[in-house]
C-alpha cells in the first residue's frame, strides 16, 4: 500500500510538470511581441563584454550550453531558436525577443515546485524544487547569455552600416 501511495505521488508530481510547462508553453507562445519588447524603449538588454565574460568565465555558458536543448518549437506556434540565427538585423532582434519568451517561460515553471506541497511530504517537496531549479536556471541564463551576445552583435551590425552606405 505505501509502494503505491508513492507511486501516486511521483505520478503526481511528473503529471503537474508536464502539464504545466504546456499549458505555460502554449500560453507564451500567444503572447504579442509587443509584450515581449517592454523594455526595448527603456534600456537595452546589454551589459556589455563585461557581462558576457562573467557567463562565460564564472558560470562556464560555453561549456554546457550545448547540453540544453531547444524546445521552441515543442507546441504549434514555437519557433526554434537556431531558425533565427542569422546577421539580418531584423531577424536578430527577432531571436532577441524569442530569448524573452523562453526566459518567461522558465522563470513561470520554476515556482511549481510548490503546488507538490500538497501531496508530497518535505523531502519529496525538496526533491521537486531541486528539480525546478536544475531544469530552469540554467535555461534563464542561457536565454540572457544569448540576448546579451545578440546584443552586442545588432550593436556591432548598426556601428558598421553607415560603412556601408558610402
């Protein structure tokens, strides 16, 4: 009886992740870009090399990126990231806001963890939160790392396009 309480429990808990991350899958990818793009007007997302040499020096991006797959294109409407990936500036800032989404995406998963509280005993409540934590942290932070990057690549493109115009 206790094998199959546990069991419940996981089946549970492996039920609320899915479901969620598509239902908050399926609801970013809705969103206007126009709500994506808030902060366009304010600030640009950059801080410069500064900024990248920490991701890539301290939290080593550059190593593990490569292990974080794309699910962009997991519900209809998503778009993978790498179909963006291009030197059109218009396309870049396009990826640019795409990185939001996915971040939204992330940071909307990560507190679902608390909802197994309510079936779960503490440890099984940590366990989901580690969980949550070592499958949207690193998410967040690549989808920053490659804004800052975009970033600094459509600042590059405009430095150099009155070049071209001569």
């Amino acid at each position: 009886m206790a094998n199959s309480v546990g069991l419940g429990a996981v089946a549970a808990s492996a039920s609320l992740w899915l479901l969620w991350s598509l239902l908050v899958g399926a609801l970013a990818n809705q969103l206007p870009e126009r709500l994506l793009a808030w902060r366009d007007g304010e600030r640009p997302d950059h801080g410069g090399e500064a900024c990248l040499r920490i991701y890539e020096r301290w939290l080593g991006i550059r190593v593990w990126k490569r292990w974080i797959p794309d699910g962009g294109h997991a519900l209809p409407g998503g778009i993978r990231k790498a179909s963006l990936a291009r030197r059109d500036p218009l396309a870049l800032r396009r990826l640019s806001l795409e990185t939001r989404r996915a971040e939204l995406v992330h940071w909307a998963l990560w507190p679902a963890w608390m909802v197994t509280a309510l079936w779960l005993p503490p440890a099984g409540v940590l366990i989901n939160l580690v969980f949550a934590t070592l499958f949207n942290l690193p998410c967040v932070l690549l989808q920053r790392y490659n804004r800052l990057r975009l970033g600094e690549t459509l600042r590059q493109l405009s430095s150099r396009r009155p070049e071209l115009g001569r």
